[in-house]
C-alpha cells in the first residue's frame, strides 16, 4: 500500500474515530465528563446509558430496607430521605463489590425527600445534576438497583418518556413523571436523559404506573441546603451509648416521650423503673409495630381517648418496676408517660443504657391566617400538636400539606378526650398525590381547640399547617 493510501486510510479511521467519540460521549459540543452522550436511537441507547452511569451508583442498606444512590462531587452520596431513615449510618456497596460500611448521613431535606451521604474515597466517577432541557415525549431512563439482591447488586434499565411536568407550587419543588418502570430498591436512583446527564432523582410511583423523580435543580438546591446545615432537622435512631437513668417532661397523658433500644446478636433483657405514684404508662414496640410490652395502665389510656387495643396487660415485677426481653436485631422504641392530668415530671432507671427522643414542635400557638412549619420525625407517633383559640360558632378553614408525604389532621375540643367530639380529617385530593388534609371546621364551643398533625404513612416528612377564616 502506497503512502497516499495509507495517509487516506488513517484519515478516515480518524475521522470514524471521532465521530464515534461525539456520539457515544458527547465529547465534541463541550457537554464534559459527565455526558454519556446523544447515541443513535434505538436499543443501544439504554444499553450505553447504563454502561456509563452504573458504575457511579451505590446499593444502599439498611437495618429495614435497600435502594439507591447517585455519587456526586466530593465523594458524596445523594438519595431519598425514605431510603435511610431513620438511621445515622448505612452500609453502601457500588457494582463490582467495593463497600462502604457504617457511612454517615450528613443530613436530610424533609420537604424534598433528599438526603446526602458520606463522603467515600473512591476512584469512582462522581455524576454532575443537571437541568432537563427536553420537552415532552422525550426519551427518559431510570438506573438503580432492585429491592432483590441474591449476590452482589447489579444496577437495572428501564426506559419510558416524559409523560408530563408536576410542580408543587406551595413548596417550590418540580418532579418529572414517566412511565419508565419504578420498582422496590430503585428509591433514589437516577433519572437520565438520552444525552446520558442525571436530570433528576427517582423516589415515588404514581398512579401504580408512573415514576416521579425530584427534578435536577431542586436536588442540587437541596443537596445544598443539607451540606450546609440549613435543612430541616433529620433526626435519626439514637445511635449513640445511651444512658441508664434521665428524666424528661411527660406534657399531657396523650404526649409519651420515646426511649429507644437497640439489640445485637441476641436478645435484650431490660429493667425499666419509673415512680409508681405518678401511675405510669409503659408500651414497648418494634420499629414494625409489633408489642413487646404493654402495661394495664397504658391500655386504660387507650380505652379512655377510643383507641383501645383489646390486648392484655403485661404485669409488672412490683409497683413501678417493668422488665420485658426485646428479640435480636430489634429497633424499639419505649414509650413513658403518665396518666397524671397536665405537665408531670418522670425519671426513670434502666438496667441497660436507653437513647432518647425530644420532639421539639409540640405545643405551639396557631392563629387565624398565619402558616407554620414542621417536622414529623420517624420516632413520632402521635404526631405535632397545636393549639387554636376558638369561639363557638367560629368557622376556619384548615390545611395541612406536605410535598412528599402522606398527612392528615385531627381537631378536637375543649375538655374532650378521645374521639368525643374530635373531627379526624385525611386526603383531600390536595397536592401531588392527592394526601394533603383540607376541610372546613365549626367550633361547638369556645375555648382552646387541639389540631394535631400526623403522618398518616408513618413516614418521616416536613409540613405546613395553615389556618384560615371560612
């Protein structure tokens, strides 16, 4: 072959070359390391997409659950709150068996469901965030990892389009739904577009046929936000060494507070000690909702506001001394109260040391017209409490609202207990799922209302409550 030819020869192949390296890597139109490119339609497109991102996802673990991670700059992780909480810690693993153990949340935005994990030193590369610039109809792709891991995780595909934009205008956030398929464990993963750029991170169905996913902007303003301390308090499992003996406020007999306990390898038998005159109330569940323990004083209680339980009462060992066993590998949470009317003060002893839970929103003053912000943590169960100053024959118009979770409200009256005379309000085909509570409310009589807020999925979320004149 003559030098012409072989000159001519080269030139093509880098001309090939080149043309290859803009299509697959998008490397020609300045779009930089994140992209994996705009590649030709057709099956080969997902196949490159996952190529390209897979190895910049993690498998998320933990105590209760799995799902998926999307590593940005400064080694760190970025996935739905709902995936790790309530934990300080998680267990995360990248494709190819590269571990990160016990690695720590830094935080978590509870309006827009994102938490930030880390950081981890790895070789791996970290995906930038960026703003979808499609329209509808475009291609689309979800990359995580299944709720099911027999060995090591292996990220999945799949592929839809832009079905439509929702904005959820009183929260200031954006998801893109599709109908690319979300299933269990892929919760946190990454949205991609056809040029191979995370445009937005997957957390809900909708619809049982639709994925919504937080879209770039937002994410990137809420890994800010946590990054710099300016989200809203996560507050985890106590993951610290507890304490054998405290003392804590107890507001009311329907406000117990929350003591937590968390076994190894094998069960934890506990002695809990609380002053028998202040007639204590004692329940002790698993983070599942099983009872371990339930004393006669705490299922009078349940009768007496209509929520009994119809269990049986474990006895005591003697007035005011409690011991029940908690199985292996168990989150408790402990609940203390007593049936004393009005603010009473308990200290307790414990033969093992206990974590502790204050829930920091109880009790605030509502108005007419003004709109308050809060927080249901993983280890409330009877949600925030709030008191509205009524006149009878007063009517008001009552919202609660979340961006991301499932929440109701409860009214009750003046001098009631139970459900005498408590108004109960749940979805109201409100917001982006149709979850939030809104209903109007008359006052039977006058006097200090009780609006109580809860999570009605019993997960972790921020809310807003408002008030208004009907």
């Amino acid at each position: 072959m003559n030098r012409s030819v072989v000159a001519v020869a080269v030139a093509i192949t880098l001309v090939l070359s080149a043309s290859l390296a803009t299509a697959v890597f998008g490397l020609a139109d300045g779009r930089g390391p994140g992209d994996c490119g705009r590649v030709p339609a057709g099956p080969v497109v997902a196949t490159r997409v996952l190529q390209c991102i897979a190895p910049s996802l993690a498998f998320v673990e933990t105590g209760l659950g799995t799902g998926s991670a999307i590593l940005v700059e400064g080694g760190f992780l970025v996935t739905n709150a709902h995936v790790v909480e309530p934990f300080a810690h998680v267990d995360v693993v990248f494709e190819g068996g590269e571990r990160h153990d016990d690695l720590p949340v830094v935080g978590a935005d509870l309006v827009a469901d994102i938490a930030v994990l880390g950081p981890v030193d790895t070789e791996r590369r970290p995906l930038p965030i960026a703003d979808f610039e499609g329209a509808k109809g475009d291609d689309l792709f979800l990359v995580g990892f299944p709720g099911e891991v027999d060995d090591e995780p292996e990220a999945t595909i799949s592929r839809g389009i832009l079905s439509r934009t929702r904005s959820v205008e009183d929260f200031g956030l954006t998801f893109f739904q599709t109908d690319a398929s979300i299933g269990g464990g892929q919760s946190g993963g990454a949205l991609v577009d056809d040029r191979g750029r995370v445009v937005g991170v997957s957390g809900f169905s909708f619809a049982e046929q639709f994925a919504l996913a937080l879209s770039g902007g937002d994410t990137r303003s809420s890994i800010q936000r946590i990054t710099g301390g300016d989200a809203d308090g996560y507050v985890p499992f106590p993951d610290g060494p507890g304490a054998t003996s405290g003392e804590f406020e107890v507001a009311d007999p329907e406000a117990p507070q929350v003591l937590t306990v968390r076994t190894g390898d094998e069960p934890e038998t506990i002695r809990l000690t609380l002053p028998a005159e202040l007639d204590p109330t004692l329940m002790v569940v698993g983070w599942m909702g099983e009872v371990f323990f339930q004393n006669q004083a705490v299922l009078d209680l349940l009768e007496e506001v209509g929520e009994g339980s119809g269990g049986e009462a474990d006895d005591p060992v003697s007035p005011g001394v409690f011991e029940f066993e908690v199985p292996e590998e168990t989150y408790a949470l402990i609940f203390v109260g007593s049936r004393r009317p009005g603010a009473t003060k308990l200290r307790y002893v414990s033969s093992v040391p206990l974590g502790r839970y204050d829930d920091t929103d109880e009790g605030r003053r509502l108005r007419r017209g003004q709109r308050l912000e809060g927080v249901l943590d993983s280890l409330e169960v009877h949600g925030d409490s709030f008191v509205l100053d009524l006149d009878e024959g007063d009517e008001v118009e009552i919202h609660a609202s979340s961006a991301t979770g499932d929440v109701g409200f409860a009214v009750r009256a003046p001098g009631r207990r139970g459900d005498e005379e408590e108004t109960f309000v749940d979805d109201s085909d409100e917001g982006l799922f149709g979850f939030d509570a809104k209903e109007k409310f008359t006052a039977k009589r006058s006097g200090a209302h009780r609006v109580t807020v809860y999570s009605a999925d019993g997960r972790a979320t921020a809310y807003a409550l408002e008030v208004e004149p009907a």
